[in-house]
C-alpha cells in the first residue's frame, strides 16, 4: 500500500495520481553508464538515484494535493483544496520539448507544494483545478 492510499481520511479518494516524466531519469541512466565503465562508487549513486525517484508519490485526492518523497525517511507535503490560490507551470525549453516541468501549487498561509520533473504539466494543473473548483 502507497503512503497516498495509507494517508487517506474519511469520505477522501485518489483522484489522480501523478508520475514523473521520463526525463527525470537521465541522471540515473548516467551514474549507471559511468558505473559500467568505471565501477564503485558511481554504482551507488545510481542505486540511490533509482530507489530515490522509485519512492517519490505524487496525486490529488478529493480533499487534498500530496507530494510525498524519501527513501528511509520519509517528507510529504501537503495542501487541502480549500486552501490552494493558484496552480503554476513552469517549463523550460527541454521541458517544453519534451513534455515534462514543475507545477507549483500554492495556498493562502502554508508554502508551495511542488510536482518537479512531472510528466505532462498541464494535464496535472487541470486536474488539481477541476478538483479544487468543481463550478469553474
């Protein structure tokens, strides 16, 4: 069981569940390549980098927005709907090539919650906004 499905409350269903774009395995795949050629130390940082991005949960309920990261330890943030004040894309040139970017969600009296290297940005801003104001 996910720490989204885990982390429900009451009458709170999983909406949407967000995955990160490709692209945000690059890294990876190069601290692999260069542990193939070079071997120790880059074979673990490949193996961190992969459990690293293996263990991040991002979604929309019906109540709330979650950004959830961490290997042993665990973060999440966090934002209830009722508290959102706008849904941001921000979008590089890769990004815009390639199809991923960052979408900042930000709230009245509580930081951003922010979905980085997450694949198809406006497609997760119109479903945080459809969620969070059903009417408009």
């Amino acid at each position: 069981m996910t720490y989204i499905e885990e982390s429900l409350s009451t009458d709170e269903k999983i909406e949407h569940l967000f995955k990160l774009h490709w692209f945000a395995y690059v890294p990876m795949y190069l601290w692999i390549v260069l542990a193939l050629v070079t071997f120790g130390l880059t074979l673990l940082i490949a193996l961190y980098e992969y459990f690293r991005l293996k263990n991040i949960e991002q979604g929309v309920t019906n109540k709330r927005v979650i950004n959830k990261f961490g290997i042993i330890s665990r973060k999440s943030d966090e934002m209830k709907l009722k508290s959102i004040e706008t849904v941001e894309i921000d979008q590089g040139i890769m990004g815009r090539i390639f199809g991923y970017g960052t979408v900042r969600v930000t709230g009245r009296g509580t930081s951003d919650v922010q979905f980085k290297k997450i694949d198809d940005p406006l497609h997760v801003k119109r479903s945080i906004e459809s969620i969070s104001n059903p009417i408009g």
